[in-house]
C-alpha cells in the first residue's frame, strides 16, 4: 500500500486504534468518521492485510509491573549485519524493543526493562557478545506515548464543533 492510498478516514481509524484498540468498536469509529461499520471493518482489514497495522499490543507499564529499570543502550553494529541481528537481539532476555538508527555512529537502539542493575547488565553482556560495540547506556526515568496527531486529522468528532 503507497502512502497516497491512505485517506482521511483510513487516518481516522488508525487514530481510533492507536487511541484505545481494546474499546474501540468499528461502530464508534464509524461514528467518529462518518462512514458505516462495514465499511470501517473492512478498511480494518484492508489496513492488516497491507502491513499498515501490524498487530494489537497491551501498552505495559514496566515499572508498575515490577520492572523499574529501563535501559537504552545504543549500540554500533556492522551496516550490512544490523537488520540480521535484530531478531536475536529481541531473544535476549529483559530486552523490549530495538530500533535501527540511520544516522551517526550508533545504528541500533536496544531497549531493556528489568528489575534491578544485575537484571540489564547481563544484557549489555550479551550484545558485546554478539559482536556489537555498546557506546552508550541511559537509563530512563518515565516513558510516555500518544496516537500520532496527523492520523487524527481526518475525524470528525463531537469534540470539534
């Protein structure tokens, strides 16, 4: 799917899903968006089959899940093994997510969550032994998200009359 097929309401949807997936009905995007619940779910599906949506996660609060340390550890890989490595980084216990950088030295963010120090050092272990450079960790005190604001764009909503 190209960029240009994503329309307001495709936006509108994604705006909805990323905003509260679990309570949000096709109907009450439907609603939002002007459009019928059919047509809501089967754009949904449209959405899933191109890869556009990639799936339905619980956002987990780390730290009041008994996890209070979150690491970033920035790492330097070799440019033509940093795409490869990243499923086996994802293996190592306590890591979260890992995100490939594009620019600077680092090209490769490696999140991790534990309970104490001994909890993420071994990470940090880890990644040296898979042949990565580990140039930087940082510790994290709070980690906040939101929907993406131009997805919501295209909704017509009570809130904005």
């Amino acid at each position: 799917m190209a960029d240009a097929d994503i329309d307001d309401v495709d936006r509108a949807i994604l705006y909805a899903l990323q905003e509260d997936a679990r309570n949000m009905s096709s109907g009450d995007i439907a609603e939002r968006t002007g459009t019928s619940d059919s047509t809501v779910r089967k754009r949904i599906q449209r959405l899933e089959s191109d890869g556009v949506i990639k799936g339905y996660r619980a956002s987990v609060d780390y730290q009041k899940s008994g996890y209070p340390l979150r690491m970033l550890l920035y790492c330097t890989a070799s440019i033509p093994d940093r795409g490869d490595l990243v499923p086996d980084i994802l293996e190592i216990d306590g890591v979260v997510s890992v995100q490939e950088l594009v620019t600077g030295e680092q090209n490769l963010l490696v999140t991790a969550v534990g309970e104490t120090d001994s909890d993420i050092t071994p990470v940090a272990q880890e990644l040296l032994d898979m042949g990565l450079t580990v140039a930087d960790e940082v510790l994290v005190r709070t980690h906040e998200t939101t929907p993406f604001g131009r997805l919501h764009s295209g909704m017509d909503t009570e809130d904005d009359t």
